[in-house]
C-alpha cells in the first residue's frame, strides 16, 4: 500500500491481531512469524510474499454441514445408483480416510481407480490414520474474499458450513466457550450465536482456537484484515511487456474514500 491507499486503521489492527491474539498465523503463516524484532510492519510480510498456508492439515472442529445434499443421496436414482449409502452418518475423515485408502468409491463399492479421497501409495502409512481422522489441508487466505459480485454466498470450511468470513472467525473464538462449551444437536435455534454443534469428526480436534477471548470487534477487525487479502490492486498502474499502463484498479473499500476527496 502507498501512502494514497494506506491500509486502514482496522485493517491493521485485524493484523495485528491476526498473528497475536487470534493466533491464526500459527497455520495461515504471513510471513512474520520468525521475525524476531519488536515492531514488524506490512512491509515485513509483503517482502516475502507471505501464501498464508503452511501446507499442513488440522481438524478444527467443524460441525456438520446438514444442508449438504450428499447426505440425502442414500436411496437408488433413476439408475439404480446410490451416491452415499451411509447416509447423514457419511463422516469425512480427511487426510484419515486417504492413509487408510478407504476413498469414497471404495466407501461406496466401486473401483478403487474412481476419484475420491485418493490412494494411499504407501500402506505402511496406514498405521498413521488414527491420528489423522478429520483433518483437511489447511487453505490459503489469499482471495478468501474474492467474488463474483459483492452479493455472492461463499461457503468456508471443507463443507461449506460457514457463510461467512465472520461466521468463521466467531466459530475460532468461541467454539468452546458458547453455552459453556456445551454442544448442542445442529438445527436448534441460536446455532452459531448461543452455541455450536458438536464437530463432525470428534477426534483430533485443534486446541489451539474454540477460546480465543476476542471482542465482537476484534472479530470485526479479522475480517476486515482477510478482506485486503484480494488480488487485483496495484499501485502505481503496472506496465507488462512495455504494454502501457492501465488506470489502477481501486478496491471497493477505498471508492468512497476517494470520491470524498477534493
């Protein structure tokens, strides 16, 4: 960012708090956290263009996704074929299901050369899924916000059980701390405000979020950090290839900023 487009006061503190507080830089690493130095800046993570992912995986301990239609497709179709024959019980286990090479098409009696979870090249690995169950690859934040247009539904998580970045963050801050930290069955009201459902693979599961301690807007500020995390802005205007520089595109954050001034 230029001193035009600096990155704003939440944005920052949603930074800050990113790899601090919130603890996602234990996973979504940006870059900043071997720096060893009191005062770090953007700049800091900027110089190593940060992937925000260390390419491992973790359970975190999300519910179920009930609104998955995969979970009804237990009866034959027209054709007599049945999608998912264990039904709403169906538990992905991640990276636990590919160690023990049961990929959905075997799960389901079919070729083990379908496409599924994939097939475990080494059985001695085997032994290892136990302590792998539930647990998917941790993803990248760049883009994590990225549309089609601004009223677009994302879906986040492995499931797509969150609908939003904030639904996300608040399920990181109080997983274990709403109503007590008592699970309830998913369905009932206040899901997600009151409390959560249990996670769908219980074992595994990340101690380190479910009790962070953040304030409603501290939240608010992670959000607002994740939103910056969108490609497309480029200050000055880029030329490649010698081609001439185009006008530089304004994140939609900054439009109103910009039209306000004289």
């Amino acid at each position: 960012m230029s001193a035009l487009y600096p990155v704003l006061l939440d944005e920052l503190a949603g930074w800050n708090l990113f790899r601090s507080k919130a603890k996602c830089n234990t996973c979504h690493l940006d870059g900043t956290e071997n720096i060893k130095k009191s005062h770090i800046t953007p700049a800091d993570a900027a110089d190593v263009a940060p992937l925000f992912t260390d390419f491992t995986s973790a359970n975190i301990g999300t519910p179920q996704n009930f609104a998955l239609p995969f979970l009804y497709e237990n009866t034959p179709d027209q054709f007599g074929y049945v999608a998912n024959t264990a039904g709403i019980f169906y538990l992905d286990l991640g990276v636990g299901a590919f160690l023990r090479n049961v990929a959905l098409p075997v799960v389901l009696g079919e070729s083990e050369n379908n496409v599924g979870t994939g097939r475990n090249p080494n059985p001695a690995w085997a032994i290892l899924a136990p302590n792998f169950d539930g647990k998917v690859q941790t993803p990248t934040l760049r883009n994590v916000d990225k549309r089609p247009y601004p009223t677009f539904v994302k879906d986040y998580s492995h499931s797509g059980y969150f609908k939003s970045l904030k639904a996300i963050v608040h399920f990181y801050n109080t997983r274990d701390t709403l109503n007590g930290g008592v699970h309830l069955p998913a369905g009932e009201p206040g899901e997600g405000i009151t409390y959560w459902p249990p996670p769908e693979v219980s074992a595994n599961v990340d101690q380190t979020i479910g009790h962070l301690g953040l304030t409603d807007n501290e939240e608010n500020q992670i959000v607002a950090f994740l939103q910056t995390l969108t490609d497309g802005f480029f200050v000055p205007p880029v030329r490649f290839n010698n081609e001439p520089a185009q006008s530089a595109k304004i994140p939609p954050r900054f439009q109103q900023r910009m039209a306000s001034q004289p």
